[in-house]
C-alpha cells in the first residue's frame, strides 16, 4: 500500500511537471507584429527619432549652412566695401590738406614781394 501511494504521487507530480503551461494574458496567442518608421539608437533603447525628422534635420541643418555662408559673403562686401570708403575719406583729406598747404603758402609768398617792392 505504501508503494502504491509513492508510485501514485510520482505519477502525479510527472503529469503535472509535463503538461503543457499557458502563459497568461492576451499576448499568448496572438503575435503582434507592428511596424516602425523610426530609426532607433539602440534597438530597445531610447531617443528613437522619426525618418522624417532625421531628414527635415538634414534639410534644416543645409538650408542653416548655406544661410552662414550667405551671412559671411555680406559681411565681407561690407568690409571691402567700408575699406574703399575709408580709403576715399583718406585721399579727400590729403587733398584738402594739400590745398590748405598751398592757400597758406601763396598768400605769405604774395605779400613778401609786395612789402619788399614799396621799401626800396
């Protein structure tokens, strides 16, 4: 009797061990298969980013290089342009200069002959 109740409940206990299990909840017998447009850093990470983001960044980030490039060729017309200017200004007053030079000299060197005529 002892041997039947031993043999009973290993037969038991193998019936239980290997019958089939079911996993609960509904993800057991359906398969869900879901389709991303997403490029991911890691594949179950974080910080997935768009397709259509990543391009839209590209396109941004051209659209921004090409606009500092547009930037830095105004900038150095400016320049050439404000040089010219200074440059002009300069040669003005050189002239100017030149001319005042020339006006103070020809008044003193006129009147020294004329003072020099009436003394002798």
């Amino acid at each position: 009797m002892k041997n039947l109740l031993s043999s009973g409940f290993v037969i038991l206990l193998l019936l239980s061990a290997c019958s089939k299990k079911e996993t609960p909840g509904f993800a057991a017998d359906q398969e869900v298969k879901i389709h991303y447009d997403t490029t991911a850093v890691d594949s179950f990470s974080t910080g997935a980013t768009s397709v259509d983001i990543v391009r839209q960044i590209k396109m941004s980030s051209q659209k921004y290089q090409d606009s500092i490039k547009q930037a830095e060729k105004l900038k150095k017309e400016e320049d050439k342009l404000k040089a010219e200017l200074e440059k002009e200004n300069k040669k003005k007053l050189e002239e100017e200069k030149k001319k005042a030079d020339a006006e103070k000299k020809q008044p003193t060197s006129d009147a020294s002959p004329a003072a020099g005529s009436k003394t002798p």
